[in-house]
C-alpha cells in the first residue's frame, strides 16, 4: 500500500474512537510512570512518541485499528509522558526552593493539568508555523510518522515474508517490560544493586 493511499483524505479510516482515546490514556498513565521513574532515578527521560506508537500498533492490529487511531494513541501517550516529565522537575524544586510546606496532590494536579492544557492550546495557533513550515525539521516526529507508515503499508507482505506475527514482537515486547519491572522490585526489594 503506498503512503497516499494510507494518508489520503478522502479514506473513511476513522480517527476519534473511544477505543483509541482509552488506549491513549492507558498508555499515557503506564508510560508517565515509566519515565518519572526513570527520571527522578537517573535525573533524566526519555521521549516515548516511538515506543507509544509501536505498542498501540500491536495493541490496535489486533482490533483492527486504523493508522489515525495509532496516531492519537502516541501522541495521546507522548503528551501524557511530556507531562510527566515536566512534574518531576518542577515539582521537586518547588519543595526544595521552600515554596512549598507541603505536598498538595490537589494543587499538583490542578498545575499539571492546566499545564497540559495550555500546552495543547497553544499547538492550535502555532501548528502552521510548526508542522507545515518545510524548513523546520522535527526528526523524532518524522520518525514516528514513518514508524506507523511501516507499520501499516505491506504488512500482510512482511509477516509473509519474516513468518513471525505482529503478536509475537509485541509479546516479546510485554515481557521484557514485565521482566524489566520484575528485576527493579527484587533489587529494591532485596537491596540487591
């Protein structure tokens, strides 16, 4: 299947689904927590756009989901994971600095939404500047997008061709989460480094 075909206008693949929007929040909640985790352990993240995007590919094949609905899947995980990583950051200083007696889950949540908000309402105005100026380059977006290309055009000719399905990547790609959580609760657990 060629690009055009997949991204054309005119196709009735439907983008807005509930079942994409509750993947969407699922995997934000499962990929916030993975990467404050690993943010306030090693003092860094990660972006999480391609790792969304592949596991709402395999999540979504299986019920037969639409490019458009994995494209909201990650960038609804993407901007969950963003949040994340702007709570880690800032929260934490505003304790430190002594702004802050106490936490205030209530207040945190109410900064972090507003934040997420102001956040999507600013990509309205500048998604012109930002998405459709050539000149700009957004390597990780272009990445994403070619990892759902691929994803959806020929895959019936590439599981014939490799002879492994979809579900098996992403079994491997489930266990090694699930082994990789597994490992950090009997090192924390243990005291084992």
């Amino acid at each position: 299947m060629a690009e055009e075909e997949i991204l054309s206008p005119e196709s009735d693949a439907q983008s807005l689904s509930w079942r994409g929007i509750l993947l969407g929040v699922l995997l934000s909640a499962v990929l916030s927590a993975a990467n404050a985790y690993l943010g306030l352990m090693a003092g860094m993240t990660v972006s999480a756009s391609i790792p969304a995007a592949v596991l709402s590919m395999g999540l979504l094949r299986a019920l037969g989901g639409t490019i458009f609905e994995n494209n909201l899947v990650q960038t609804g995980a993407s901007a969950g994971e963003s949040v994340a990583a702007g709570a880690i950051f800032t929260l934490p200083a505003l304790i430190l600095l002594d702004y802050w007696e106490r936490f205030d889950p209530l207040i945190s949540f109410l900064l972090l939404a507003s934040g997420g908000l102001l956040g999507v309402f600013f990509t309205i105005p500048l998604r012109a500047t930002l998405l459709n100026a050539r000149e700009l380059s957004f390597p990780e977006g272009r990445a994403t997008a070619l990892v759902l290309q691929a994803g959806h055009a020929g895959s019936s000719e590439r599981r014939a061709v490799r002879g492994a399905p979809l579900s098996q990547g992403l079994g491997l790609l489930v266990g090694g989460a699930v082994w990789g959580a597994l490992v950090k609760f009997i090192q924390a657990g243990c005291g084992v480094m």
